[in-house]
C-alpha cells in the first residue's frame, strides 16, 4: 500500500509524536563555505540569534552543521569542528533550554560532545560510514539518528554521478544502511531516512527521488528530504543566487510533503513553516 500522503498516515518515530505535523528542520551552518550562507554565522553570537529566530519561526528541530558538503568541499579537523559547534550549542540551551538541536557530523568524537552540551539527534550524512564508532555511539545514547543516501564524497560526487535505477538504488541502501544501524542497537523507532537530494546526483536523480519518495515512506521509517536552496532548483528555476531559492524550495516541501516526507530540512523556517500549514489543511480536508 502506498503511504503517499493522505489524512493520519504520518510514520511516527524519531521526535515525532503522535499528533505532530510535519516537522520543519532549520538549518544552521557555523561554516565560513557552505554553498548559500557560509560565513554569516561564524560568529557564535550571530548563530545562536539566527537559531532563535528560526525557532520563532516554527523551526521544530535546528540542525548544526560545523562542516560543509557542497560539492567540491574539503573536510575540516575535528577540533575545528568541535570549536564550531560547542559554543553555538551552549549558547542556544542558555536561551532556549527546550530547543531540539540536532548535529550534522559523521564522526563520533563531536557526536559525543555535541550529546553532551545538550544536542539531542544526530544527523550523519555518510550513513554511518564515516567513523566506525558512530553506531554503537547512537545506539547508547538511544538518540534519533538520520541515514542519508550520499554517491561518493563530498569533494568529487558530482563530477559524473551514475545509476542505473537511481530510485531503487537508494532504497536499498537505505534498507542496508537502517539495517546496519539495528544490528548496532540502535532503535528502529529512532531511524529517520534521508534520499540525500544533490549529494551525487544530478537534476534528474533529484527530480526522481522527489517524484517516487514513496519508495522510502514505505519502508516504514519517517523520510526527511533537504533539498533547500539546492543547484537543482536553480538549474530548473533559472535563479543563480542561492539564497534567492525560496519559492522554488516550497515547492519541494510541499510536494515532499505531499509524497509522504516527515521532516523538511531548510534555511527558510517561515517561509516552508506556513506552505507546509496550508499543504496539511488542504490534505487533511475530506476527498469526495
Ligand atoms: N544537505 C546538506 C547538508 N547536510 N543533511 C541531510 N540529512 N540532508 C541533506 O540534504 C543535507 C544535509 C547540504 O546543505 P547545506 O547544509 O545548506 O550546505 P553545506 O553542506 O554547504 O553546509
């Protein structure tokens, strides 16, 4: 049975409960490269006021990133990660205790700490691959933990990303990789899978992913799609300035959501915050 989305078949699991709506991801990068606002929030005091506004504007979760993934990006050193993401971390709890903070990292080590400054999801866009440590780490902590698909490496992946059933593909590493995480003690019920739109795709990956993301809904795990602000959007909208993709990435989440997506990771809050509104009442709506 599809679980496209109609009235009531949201999968719960993660921080979900049972009558959350469709949750929105906002997105804080304390990076001075990421692909549309690298270097704004350097400054921990600038990234903990953004944080508070996103969270004024509906965020229900905010994910920190202290590394960028754009294509053609370079790692950075952990301690140079940890500077980055420790102080946002304690400055955002000071403020707003309650915040759900997520962190975007694949190595353990800045897991650990980031758990325990108060971070409460882990968001690993290498599955799980990137540190041997990072399964067993999450299944202790019994902390949410997003899977997302990536094809190859940051630095390389869209040089000529290929698939033969790019659909498929990413399902069934996701299966591994949720199968992976189990088998380490994680909880099934603390899996949220992520197609991983433009790591290693190109625009007609993307558009696939989003136009049959009930190939993942289905697997019973609660999907979260970031495609904010993406080179796709601008390549289909003619909108060069990323930060200018706005329209087109509502676009997304709506139909995301429509497909059956829990969790929209963006830099927009309010922007996604009210179109997802107005998408969940024109759903929950009766059908004659
Ligand atoms: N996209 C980015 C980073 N992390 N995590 C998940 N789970 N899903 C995504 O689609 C995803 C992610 C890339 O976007 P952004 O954080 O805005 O840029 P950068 O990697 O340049 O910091």
């Amino acid at each position: 049975m599809s679980r496209t989305r109609a009235a009531g078949n949201t999968p719960r699991a993660g921080i979900l409960t049972e009558d959350s709506g469709p949750v929105v991801v906002g997105i804080l990068n304390i990076t001075p490269d990421s692909f549309s606002d690298g270097g704004d929030f350097l400054d921990p005091e600038a990234a903990a006021r953004h944080a508070v506004a996103m969270l004024d504007e509906g965020a229900g979760i905010l994910d920190l990133g202290g590394e960028s993934t754009r294509p053609g990006s370079d790692p950075v050193s952990q301690e140079e990660e940890l500077q980055r993401l420790i102080p946002v971390i304690e400055r955002i709890r000071a403020v707003r205790p309650e915040a759900v903070i997520s962190v975007d990292t694949y190595r353990a080590d800045t897991a650990t700490a980031a758990l325990e400054t108060g971070a409460r999801l882990i968001n690993d866009v290498t599955a799980l691959r990137g540190d041997p440590r990072m399964a067993s780490l999450v299944a202790e902590a019994k902390c949410p933990l997003i899977l997302m698909h990536m094809q190859g490496e940051p630095k390389t992946m869209q040089n000529e990303p290929h698939y033969e059933d790019v659909v498929r593909e990413v399902k069934d590493f996701l299966v591994q990789r949720a199968e992976c995480a189990i088998s380490a003690g994680v909880r099934p019920e603390n899996i949220i899978l992520d197609p991983g739109i433009g790591f290693g795709k190109n625009l007609e990956h993307n558009l696939a992913l989003l136009r049959n993301l009930e190939a993942l809904v289905d697997l019973g795990f609660p999907v979260l799609v970031g495609a904010s602000r993406k080179r796709f959007i601008g390549e289909i909208s003619g909108v060069r300035e990323a930060k200018e993709r706005v329209f087109g990435t509502v676009a997304t989440t709506v139909l995301a959501y429509e497909g059956g997506a829990s969790y929209f990771r963006v830099h927009d809050v309010r922007a996604n915050r009210e179109a997802l509104a107005v998408a969940e009442a024109v759903l929950r709506a009766s059908r004659r």
